[in-house]
C-alpha cells in the first residue's frame, strides 16, 4: 500500500550525491581553513598588486600545494589577468578556482572494473596510510554497482592484518581468502584462482605495508605483482597506491618509489578530513599526474568516493 512513497533511483542518487557533497565539505574543513580563509582575506583588498600575489604565492606553499604547482598556478593568473584584463581581487578569485580545477581535471579518471573478469586490483602504500581500511570501502563502492568480489589477505607480515581484512569481509559480505602465515604471493595467486572459479568480477589484493626504502620488501612487492601476471597474465589491471594526505610533499616520494617498483596506475588519497594539507592534490597533479581514482574523508564506509576535481575544487573554497 505504501509502495508509491518508495523514492526513485535517481532520488537516491540525487540524495546520496548531496550527502557526499555535504560531507566532502566537511572533510576539507582543515585545508579549507588553511587556503580558503586566507584567500578570502586576500581576496577581499580593492585591486590586485605585487603584494596580493606574493601573500597568495606564499598562502598556496602554506597549504602544500607545493613549489612547481604554486608556480604554474601564478603564471596561469599572471596570464589571465592580462589576457581577460582582470582588475578585481574577487575577478582574481574565480580565476585562480578555475585555473585550480583545470590543474586537478587530469587526475580525475573514474575507475571501469569491466574491461577483465575477475579484475584484479592490487593494493599497495606505507603502514598507517589506511590501506586495509580502503580495501574494505572499495568493497562497498564495487558491490554498489552490482560487482562480485573477493579479498585477498596479502599482508601476511602486520599483526592482525589478516583478521581487520576478515572484518570488513565480513561486514561487506564478501569472502577473503588468507593464510595464517606464509608467502603473500601465494595468497594473491591462489585469490586469483579462487576468483576465476567463482566467476568473481573484483579482487583487491592487500599487500603488507612498506616504507620505500625498504628495499627487500620494495622488491617483495614486484615478486606479487609477477605472480599476479602468472595467474592471469593480463593483470593486475590496475596498481593502486593508498596516500595519508596528512604526509603532505612526502606523498610524492612514495608515488615516485612504488611508481618505479610496480608501476602504480592509480591512486586513493585517504585522511583527507585530518589534514591542513589537502592542497598536496595540486602538486600530485603538476608532479606525479597518476590518476586518482579515490579520495577519503572519514572513517564511514560511504567516506571513500571517486575523485572529482570540480567537487574538491568547490568543496575547498566555499566559505
């Protein structure tokens, strides 16, 4: 009887969408703190001088855009504001928004899981980056879209690795195939094969957290990802690196060590709702333009979500 109150789909898409925007805006509060209310200060003076665009110069480097970004940002200005004959600090603003999000456009690229059955995804970063966490959302978000998937608990040397992936197993559904102790590789292989058999349309394979200049481990890792190509020599269809934006410019060591041992093919930026620092996004773009396929914002299920640089863009200023 009460069947017509039921919302339609794309209510709940519009409804899941605001909340994702609301809690996007929540999460950048730090980092809009740290860029937005200081430019707004800027922003707010009658014309547009040395001194605006040396505080903004310095205002951008305070928020971790980084050296190159913040440079090719205020060329971009500097260009515009001949060009478009901008007279206006607020004229500056939307200009520096727009240049922003041209900057980040490249790194949004929407992850398709459909080009391989199983796609096999394989997870690296540093302990404490939130890389298990991020394993058990990527679960939620490939379920939301109708996907099959299974765990594989590569990271055989963090105590109670193996029973945090079973718990986000369990929560999601979704089985996870471990060993007690053993070699990672065998895990992820057998994963792979267990996958084929079921029909499984995902696997995301954890993988023990490691600094980069862990060599022996550095080197581990690359013997998973040969193995992975053993078990399906197509894959792995994508190497995923998991970020703490909390480390702020030490992000770009770690994108370019994993890039040069299994080269990473995407990335997830997670924590993003603990930093000050959620302008390193521009320097990733200007430096180490790998797509960036996810973004987190909080501890929730639903906190990891595909990146959009207009989002963030819109999320970081607003006031």
């Amino acid at each position: 009887m009460l069947g017509f109150l039921k919302k339609k789909p794309a209510e709940e898409s519009a409804e899941a969408k605001s909340s994702w925007t609301e809690r996007l805006k929540r999460g950048l509060a730090r980092s809009r703190a740290q860029l937005g209310g200081r430019l707004t200060a800027l922003f707010r003076r009658t014309r547009i001088d040395d001194d605006l665009l040396d505080e903004l110069e310095a205002t951008l480097l305070m928020a971790d855009v980084g050296v190159e970004a913040t440079r090719y940002l205020l060329d971009d200005l500097k260009a515009a504001v001949k060009r478009d004959k901008l007279e206006t600090p607020a004229q500056l603003q939307a200009a520096l928004t727009q240049s922003l999000e041209r900057l980040l456009t490249p790194l949004q690229q929407p992850l398709d899981v459909s080009t391989h059955k199983p796609f096999i995804i394989m997870i690296a970063g540093v302990n404490g980056a939130g890389k298990t966490t991020s394993i058990g959302k990527l679960a939620r978000h490939f379920q939301a879209q109708g996907k099959s998937v299974l765990l594989a608990a590569g990271d055989t040397f963090r105590a109670a690795a193996r029973e945090q992936l079973q718990t986000w197993g369990d929560r999601n559904g979704v089985t996870v195939i471990s060993q007690e102790s053993g070699d990672p590789a065998a895990v992820v292989f057998d994963a792979i094969h267990a996958a084929q058999a079921r029909g499984i349309d995902v696997v995301l394979a954890d993988t023990a957290g490691r600094l980069p200049t862990q060599l022996h481990l550095m080197e581990e890792i690359a013997k998973v990802k040969r193995v992975i190509q053993k078990a399906d020599p197509s894959g792995p269809h994508e190497v995923m690196l998991v970020l703490d934006a909390n480390i702020g410019q030490n992000t770009l060591t770690q994108v370019r060590a994993f890039d040069k041992a299994i080269g990473v093919t995407g990335l997830i930026v997670t924590k993003l709702d603990g930093t000050a620092k959620g302008g390193v996004i521009a320097a990733i773009a200007r430096q180490q333009p790998i797509a960036l396929r996810f973004i987190g914002v909080g501890e929730g299920i639903d906190d990891l979500q595909p990146f959009s640089a207009h989002e963030f863009v819109a999320a970081l200023f607003e006031q």
